[in-house]
C-alpha cells in the first residue's frame, strides 16, 4: 500500500463527505425548480453553503460555489479587474512573485488580452510577501484595478501577513482577493476579519469531493460573471447548482474545528518530527519556508545535487508518494518558480521536494518516509553526479 505524503495536492475525501456526497447524488431534483423535488435539491444546498459559510467565518450569501479553486481565482481576478475599469481605466494589478499557477496564468492572459499591466512584488528568502515594496507601488500608482495573493505559499507552506496587506491595499483604496486554498482547513481562515473582498478555497483540500470549489465575495465587492445565463449565483455565477457536491463540500467543511484545521493535533508534531528525521539522515537537506510561520502540514525541503523528479519517482517506487511542487505544474520539467522567487539558482530549485501531511497521516507514514529517503537521495545523486561527468574519448 502506498503511503499518501501528497495532502496539499489532494486529500482523501472524509467519510461524512462521502456519505453526503452518496446520499446527495440518489436525490432528484434541480434547486432551481419550485416543486418539492427541487426545494429539497435547494436545501441540500444551501445546507451546504451555510457550512462553508460557517466555516470561513463568512456570511452564506457571500459563498458562491465554482467548479475548484482555479475557477474561482480566475472569477475573482478577472471579474474584478473587469469591474474596477467601468468607472476609468485601472490596467495594474498588483502581484507577488511566486503564485500559484491559477494566478500567474490568468494575470498574464489578462495582459496579454485586456492590456493589464502586471507588477510582480518580490518576496523574500522566506517566500514572504516584501510588505515595504508592496506598499511603495500602491502609494505611487492610481492606476491599481486590485491587489491578489496567496493566504499561505502552496509550495514551501508560508504564512503570508494577510491583514498588513489588506490594510495597505484598502488605505489605497484598491480591493483585495486572496487565493487561501493552500491555507484553508490547515489554519484558521477567518473571511470577516481579513478584511477581504474575496476569498478562493478549493473543497478537495479540506476532505471534499474534486470539481467544486468557492468564491467568498463581500456583499459590496463587485465582480463582472465569466459564465452568463440564468444568473443563479448573484448574477455572479450562471449555471444549475450541483447540490451534491455543495452537501458533500458543507460535510467536510463542517469537520473544521474551532481551531480552524480539518487536521488532527498530532500533524504538527508528525511534520516537525518528519523534519527533523531527514536533517538527521540527509544533513545537506535545506528546509524551505519560514521555520515557524508556515501551514502545519507541510515540509518541503531541496536536495542539493539532486534532481527533485528523480527523487520522486524513486521514492514512489518505494511506495511513497510526495511531489516536487504544485499539481497542477507536475511533468513541467522545469525549476520551480517561487524557489526563483525566493532568490535559489536553477540548479538548486531542481532538486526540491514537498511533503505534506493531512488528517489521514500517521506515524507509521513518516517512519515509511524516513526510511525510504536516504537511499533515494543516494542514487539520485549518484544520478546526477553520472549526468554530469564529461563523457571521455577512447
């Protein structure tokens, strides 16, 4: 059986949402309809929007569901940047280095498009947002359309200080989303008091069913909708509502705790013990992001002389599962950029692997790992080492 180390990828779906989940899809009914077949698909899910609501400490009239987070990015960020350029011209938009994929791609597309014009804040050896230089570009521009970044870095698992550039945006009077899917069910995500105006989470992070996802946009926050037709959502998201997916989202949604993890207590200490075991058994392991300040589930660390692949797929063969970096770039032979953001050469963002646990880990899972391990590193650096060496003349 293979030990899961892939939690931030995805994670096993909880058993309360599989059973809503199951128990949902036997139901008949659009939630649409006024008959009692689709007043009962509605209740279904609004149940379950109230639960994500609860969940994000937010209002469920500002939960609009999408089909994952990457949808819900991309309607937050292209919708507002839409929205902010009815009244003049706001080409900018206002980015750290080092975003997920969902963000980068769609900013890019929006300035190549719609004439955006994106200015990429750096971050520092930590992968923490630079707040001075973030704060130095809204105070010299009025042409800002909105700021977006991420909760918590996906990759090396930084917490980022969300109020501070919140604050610094609003005293701008820029509006702000922030992609929390990395960080949601892993710290506390609090909606009302982060003092965003939308908010991206992802149910399959939290123990929910793959293809549904959220937009928590503030009652006053404006969006123009990527998807028209029957205005279901706000006039926001256009589309029949899929009721199962929202009970079974609202089921593992209900499992975060007042702590605001879905994770059991013990994951902390799982990683904590899972990094010490490879700095004792792989000494030139560097651990990436912040030491302290980082999302509870996640280690990630880079292998100097190695290639972060080769270690994948030999650790896989030892029936182990982690990844080099995000999903959603995995078979993209190429380093990573937020380990380029955070100032590594190419060479050394190669060799990178993330570990990361979730509420189905165990001990047993981090003994697998630590065993496994070395042997990996020492054949894939003999790998390299073999790469390497000039090929000689007879």
């Amino acid at each position: 059986m293979t030990v899961y180390l892939d939690h931030a990828a995805t994670t096993p779906m909880t058993a309360e949402a599989l059973a809503a989940f199951t128990a949902a899809l036997q139901t008949v009914g659009n939630p649409s309809s006024i008959h009692s077949a689709g007043q009962h698909a509605k209740m279904l899910l609004e149940d379950g929007r109230a639960a994500v609501a609860r969940s994000l400490d937010a209002d469920p009239v500002e939960v609009v569901f999408t089909s994952d987070g990457t949808e819900s990015i991309n309607l937050a960020v292209k919708g507002m940047f839409w929205a902010r350029q009815q009244e003049r011209p706001r080409p900018r938009i206002v980015v750290p280095a080092g975003e997920h994929h969902a963000t980068v791609d769609t900013v890019e597309w929006l300035a190549r498009h719609e004439g955006a014009v994106v200015d990429v804040v750096p971050l520092d050896a930590q992968g923490r947002v630079d707040t001075a230089a973030l704060e130095a570009r809204l105070a010299s521009a009025d042409d800002v359309a909105l700021v977006t970044f991420l909760w918590a870095n996906n990759e090396v698992g930084t917490i980022q200080p969300v109020r501070q550039i919140v604050d610094a945006a609003h005293a701008a009077g820029v509006p702000v989303h922030s992609d929390a899917v990395a960080a949601y069910g892993q710290v506390p995500v609090s909606f009302r008091d982060s003092g965003l105006d939308a908010l991206s989470v992802s149910a399959h992070k939290v123990g929910g069913p793959v293809g549904a996802g959220a937009l928590v946009l503030g009652r006053r926050a404006t969006v123009e909708a990527l998807i028209h037709g029957g205005g279901q959502q706000r006039q926001v998201r256009s589309g029949t509502q899929d009721a199962p997916a929202a009970a079974a989202f609202g089921a593992a949604a209900s499992a975060i705790a007042a702590d605001g993890s879905v994770l059991h207590p013990e994951v902390r200490a799982l990683r904590d013990r899972l990094v010490a075991g490879v700095r004792a058994t792989v000494p030139s392991a560097v651990l990436m992001g912040d030491p302290v300040d980082r999302l509870p589930g996640n280690a990630h660390f880079t292998f100097p002389g190695c290639e972060g692949d080769s270690l994948l797929f030999l650790l896989d063969a030892a029936g182990v599962a982690v990844s080099t970096g995000s999903a959603c770039q995995a078979g993209v032979p190429e380093a990573s950029h937020v380990l380029l953001a955070m100032g590594l050469s190419e060479a050394d963002a190669r060799g990178a692997l993330r570990i990361t646990l979730g509420h189905t880990s165990t001990h047993a899972d981090v003994d697998a790992f630590l065993a496994a391990l070395p042997d990996a590193v020492a054949r894939a650096s003999a790998a390299g080492m073999a790469a390497r060496e000039p090929v000689l003349g007879r």
